[in-house]
C-alpha cells in the first residue's frame, strides 16, 4: 500500500474542508478524483501530495511554471535532483544536448516541439498546462498527482496527454472535471460531496448517471 | 418634515481615519512651527538670488576640467558603490530571514551616506574607498530589503513541484530568480540613479565629485560655473537610459575602480586606532583602572551628552521633520496635476514634467546648500528645499498614478475634477508614497546639521571638527535609532490604514 488515510480531516487552517476521509491508495490504482469545484479535490490531493512528495510527480491546478524560462528548462526542471549544482548551472545557460535529447520525445509526444525554447510566459494556457504535464513525465516519480491536468486542453489533446500520463506511470491520481474522460480512463473514481468521500468504486460498469448525485444541490442521495 | 433622522443616525459626516491621521500630521506640524527657526538672516537675499539667476542663464561651459572631472568622478563613484551595494545586497538577501542579518541592513541603511563618508574619512582619508563605501554600505542595506521582497515574489506553485531534494542553489537559480530578475534589475538601475546624486552630495565632504566643484564656485560666488555643473549633472540624469547600457555596463565596472581619484594612503594603524582609542568613550579611555570613579565619569560623560546635544538634536530633528513632511504633502498635490493627463495638455504637461526632473534629480542636500545661501542658516531653507525635492518625487509618481484612474465621460472637470473625482481617489496612494517618504525625509534632516541647522547632525559634525570620535559614535547611533522608531511608526501607520506596505513596487 502507498498511503492510508484513516478518518482524517483535511483542510486550510481553522476550516476543514474534507473530514472523516478514509481511503487507501495501492500501486497500480488509476484513481479519478471527481466533484464539484469546490467539494474538496484539490485539498485532498494536496493531502496525499504532502505524504508522497518523495515518489510523487505533480501537475498543480496553475502549471507552476517559471514564465522568463524556456519549456525546455521547465521540463528539465523536474531532474534538478539528479544532476549536480554545477551541472544544473551550465545546462540553465547553456542546454547540454543530452538533456534536449530526453525532453524531445515528451514535447513531440503533446504538440510542443517548436514551442521549446520559447519562453513559458508566452504560451496559451492550454500549452502552459501540456509543459506542466512534460514535466511531470520527465520526473523520476513512481505516482503523479494532477490537479485537473486537461482542463485548458482540447479533446483530442486531453486524450493525448491522459494516454501518457497512464502509460508512464503505474499509479495516476488525477482531479478531473470531465467526468466522461474520468470513466474512461479511471480504474477507481472517488466521488467528493459536502465536505466527504461520497462515493469510491472500482470503476467497473459505472456509469455516468450514477455520478450525478455528486453534483446536485441540496438533497444528500446516497446510491 | 418629512424626513427625520433616526436616532443616532449621522448626522454630520464622519471622517475617514486617513483624513483623522493627516490632520493629526497637519497639527503636530503647525505646534512643531512655534519651536522652529524660520529667520532669514542675509542681508540682501534678492540681490543674492538675481546674481544666482543670471549665473543660470550665463552658465560658464568653458571651465572644462573641472566640469569633466566632476561628472567623470561622480559617475565613477557611483558605479563601483552601487556595484558593490548589488553584490552585499543580492548575498545578504539569502540571509535576510535571520534577524541580525535584518537588524544590520536596518542600521546600515538608517545612516545617511555623509554620515559614513565622514565615518570613513577618519579611517581612510580621502581614499576613494572612503566615497565607494559610504555609498555600498547603505545602499547595500537597501538592496538586501528589496530583493529579498522581491525574491518572495517567486512563483510559489513552481516551487511546489519540484522534485524533492532538488539543490538549495539550482533551485534558487531555476525557479526563485528568473521571474523576479527583471525587478532586481530595474530596481538596481533605480538605485545607480539614486547613486549618482548620493555621489554627488559626497563632494561636500571633499571627495573629488560634483558637491565639491559646486560647493567651490558657490564660495567664489561663480554662480555661472555653479550652473553650468549643475546643469551638466541634469543631462547625465536625463540621458542615464542612453549611456547604461547592459553592453557597456561591464566595460564602465572594469574602468571605473581605476578612475576614482583620490589619496591612496590608507595606514593600518589609522584603522587600528579607531576602532581601539578613537571610539572608545573619553572616560574609559583614559581611565588607568576601571573603578567607581570612571563610572561616574562616564556617567557625567553620558548625561553632558544627552541633555545637551542629543536631546536638542533630536527635538530639532523631528520639528524639522515634521514641517517638511506635511510641506511635501501640500506641495505633492500643488505639483501632481502639473503632469497629469487629467489636467493640462500637451504643452503644460511638458512645462510641468521638466520642472519636476529638474527638482527631483536636484538632491536635496544641493538644493538646501542653495536655499541656505539666500536666506541663511535657518530651517526654513531646508524646509522649502525638502518639500520642493519630496514633494517633485511623489508628485511625479501620483501623476503617473492619476492618468490610469477612469472617470465617466460627463464628470467634471478643472478644480471641482481635483477635488471630487481625482483626489479621493489617489489620496491613499499619496499617504503611502508620503510615509514611506517620512524616514527619508528624517535621514536627511539630521545630515543637514552639517550645514549649520542645529539638527542631530549639527552636533556630530562639531564633535568630529573637535576630534571626539567617541560623542560622533554615540551620537549617530542616536541618530540610527530615531530613524528606525520613525521607520517603524510609518509602517505601523500604514498597515492601520491598509496602504501597501512593501517599498519595492514603488520607487520612492
């Protein structure tokens, strides 16, 4: 198992946002974390993202890029860890050909190849968003973390971007807002209403109505 | 009637805590004017002035060597003192978490650079490491406030995603500087301009920059050879954009630490004498053996130098103070409109932005010098020459701000556009700028004493032409600590009125 959370209450500050959450996470779960906004994804991946942060890669919500950087020296941000001080330097003025060589596959992959010595700041939200996602890809991570990864991205991209995401890692927890794209790609969905885990399912014969109710107002239906 | 009010409606109007504030200002600074010395004490201030007139419009270009070395000196000390400010400034804002850390830059920036200069002169002489430190060591101050203001501004969401156990300094370079670089650097040109005034005011106490060219013709009473350096130094303000160039920046800090001039004799034993008789107060220093009689020696010693140095210097100081922070208030909005967009045209707008350069690049210290030698020794010189300088500064920056305010096509306009639409507007724009202003004001209040206004500088300046190094020291940590209770009201005061409390963003 990679995480247990057993009753806990998450939150910012004084306010919880989510209490009494108990789920476990096991390698290999491909987890959809759907709600509406506001019910408490981001908390709760923030939450699993301060247990993990060691294995963890993660697509924040706003890309978390640094705009004056190219995407190249975004993406490669993601191995600072495993390079030297002064290796790290000479590739921040100076891009070695090596690292170029293992980003190039990732920006072909998601649409971004001319893009990549551009700077981060003058790309379209969507684009932003695909760097995030590269970077993410270039970590050396056993699980990531995305924080509604495709919400700037059209459907064919999303598709594209969530293709790679699962086959690159074993382990996705994603907060997603299609709850379509959820279904089809998700092994597991967990459901957030009202300040809890409404709802969490293998993701076998799930269907999109038996997800409303996390989105309705009022009433507290439970399946 | 129709109408009547409830009880306990309002039924007069209750003001707004700024306005409660400002005429508590307005107030403290009328009582501050029973104690203030106004007098003008020349004999004949307009034959005076006529002759500083003519010398405007005869400026003298043909004393060449001295204007060139003036400005070639000036620019040549500011360079290599800012540089070296940058540098202990960017390293120091690594470490402006840890509290001395904060408590030294909030020291070293709280002394006005004449007070250094004339700190270092007795280590080192006229050595040019006298000018370039009394410059990087304040400025230095500064920088590590501003940038570490500034390097919290990284964008924390890329922070967040870095892998764990990413290098301290990679990091550092990736993610906390490349987006705040640009502020760093605009904010480092800021302070180069700053620089040069600093280095010209320098001259005054015989460093070979302009203060010193100036201060000489201003004694012959050459005021043609007065002008003709002063507008000199308007042109190299005005033409900064076009000769700082980040091309030629390397090749002028290459150049510039071998133009500096100066004497190069600097004794150890000088230095070492400083620090162990020099500053040591008198009663110990001369003391064989430390017992019940040097106490109360230093006792006396203590007590003689607060009551009657300290204590008058420090009252002088804060009326002087006051007055002219409530001046600069009167004269920012007098002097705002004269650039704004919402008031003149074209053609005042030009008049107006002219006259607001030329009194904002003017340093204070040279225009009260000015004002000095028209009226004499009094306050009212430096009043009027603080709030003419301050209020051009905050002036310009509230113009500024004023052309971006929206009104509604049929609002009114002329004085009833000022009064109704414009100025309520901006007016906690204009107290913020005016109290982060107030400690500047103060920093350069307590120098003038030099010029012979019985501020906290008047008794440090008398102490050092004494040669009691020991009354100098207590005296400008005195002086330190006035400016730092001064720093401390202004930002209380403006976090009561919710005014932005950051410098950085605000390059006043």
């Amino acid at each position: 198992m990679l995480l247990e959370l057993q009753n806990e209450t998450l939150g910012y500050g004084q306010e919880p946002v989510l209490s009494g959450v108990s789920i476990a996470i096991n390698p290999g779960d491909r987890i959809a974390l759907i709600g509406e906004s506001g019910a408490g994804k981001s908390t709760l991946l923030g939450a699993i993202q301060a247990r993990l942060a060691q294995q963890a890669a993660l697509i924040p919500q706003n890309p978390g890029l640094v705009a004056t950087l190219t995407v190249f020296h975004n993406i490669y941000m993601a191995r600072l860890n495993q390079h030297s001080t002064a290796y790290n330097l000479l590739n921040l003025v100076w891009p070695q050909r090596r690292e170029i060589d293992a980003v190039r596959p990732l920006v072909q992959r998601l649409g971004l190849e001319e893009k990549l010595f551009e700077r981060a700041g003058s790309l379209s939200g969507g684009q932003q968003q695909r760097v995030a996602v590269c970077r993410a890809l270039h970590q050396e991570a056993d699980l990531v973390l995305g924080d509604e990864p495709v919400s700037a991205v059209d459907n064919y991209q999303s598709r594209t971007v969530l293709d790679a995401l699962h086959e690159r890692f074993d382990t996705v927890v994603l907060a997603m807002h299609d709850v379509e794209l959820a279904l089809q790609y998700a092994s597991r969905i967990i459901g957030l209403k009202d300040g809890r885990v409404a709802l969490d399912e293998a993701n076998i014969g799930l269907r999109l109505s038996d997800l409303d109710f996390l989105y309705q107002v009022g009433d507290d239906l439970h399946p | 009637m129709i109408f009547t009010p409830e009880p306990g409606a309002a039924t007069r109007p209750r003001y707004s805590m700024a306005v409660r504030i400002s005429l508590l200002f307005v107030a403290i600074a009328l009582v501050s004017l029973i104690f203030a010395d106004l007098a003008i004490t020349t004999l004949d201030p307009w034959t005076e002035l006529g002759r500083m007139a003519w010398g405007v419009v005869t400026p003298d270009f043909f004393a060449v060597e001295s204007i060139g070395s003036a400005v070639l000196q000036t620019i040549a000390f500011a360079l290599v003192g800012v540089a070296l400010a940058a540098l202990m400034g960017f390293v120091l804002a690594q470490f402006f978490h840890i509290g001395p850390v904060r408590w030294l830059c909030a020291i070293a920036r709280s002394i006005h650079e004449i007070f250094w200069a004339l700190i270092f002169l007795q280590i080192f002489g006229l050595s040019p490491l006298t000018g370039v430190l009394a410059i990087a060591i304040p400025y230095a101050g500064i920088c590590a406030k501003v940038y570490a203001e500034t390097l919290d501004e990284a964008p924390p969401a890329a922070l967040r995603v870095l892998p764990v156990g990413a290098p301290v300094i990679s990091t550092f370079f990736y993610v906390r500087l490349p987006d705040v670089w640009v502020h760093i650097k605009n904010y480092t040109y800021y302070r180069f301009e700053c620089g040069l005034r600093s280095s010209a005011v320098l001259g005054f106490v015989g460093l070979p920059t302009l203060g010193y060219y100036l201060q000489t013709a201003f004694s012959e009473g050459n005021y043609s050879e007065a002008a003709a350096q002063l507008i000199m130094f308007y042109i190299m303000i005005a033409t900064l954009r076009l000769w700082v160039r980040p091309k030629l920046l390397g090749l002028y800090l290459v150049a510039a630490p071998f133009l500096l001039s100066g004497t190069s004799d600097i004794r150890f034993e000088n230095i070492a004498r400083f620090f162990s008789e020099d500053i040591v107060p008198a009663p110990l220093r001369n003391a064989e053996q430390f017992d019940a009689q040097v106490m109360a020696d230093l006792a006396e010693w203590l007590g003689m130098l607060l009551t009657d140095q300290a204590l008058p210097g420090i009252v002088a100081t804060v009326v002087l103070t006051q007055i002219a922070l409530v001046a600069t208030g009167m004269l920012t909005l007098a002097f705002f409109p004269l650039i704004s967009e919402k008031f003149f045209g074209r053609i005042g707008r030009t008049i107006g932005h002219v006259f607001l350069v030329v009194m904002r690049s003017t340093p204070e210290f040279i225009l009260v010098y000015i004002f000095l030698h028209l009226w004499g020794p009094s306050m009212l010189p430096a009043i009027v020459a603080l709030a003419l300088h301050n209020g051009a500064i905050i002036g310009h920056l509230l113009g500024r701000y004023s052309d971006e305010i929206g009104l509604r096509p049929d609002s009114a306009s002329g004085v009833n556009r000022y009064a109704f639409e414009i100025v309520p507007r901006l007016y906690g724009q204009f107290l913020a700028y005016l109290f982060y202003r107030w400690e500047i004001i103060m920093r350069e209040t307590a120098i003038l004493g030099i010029l012979g206004i019985a501020t906290l500088g008047f008794y440090i300046d008398s102490a050092l032409a004494d040669i009691r190094l020991d009354r100098v020291m207590l005296l400008l940590l005195i002086t330190a600590m006035l400016n730092l209770v001064i720093d401390g009201l202004s930002r209380y005061i403006r976090a009561r009125l919710k005014l932005s409390t950051r410098v950085a963003s605000c390059q006043v």
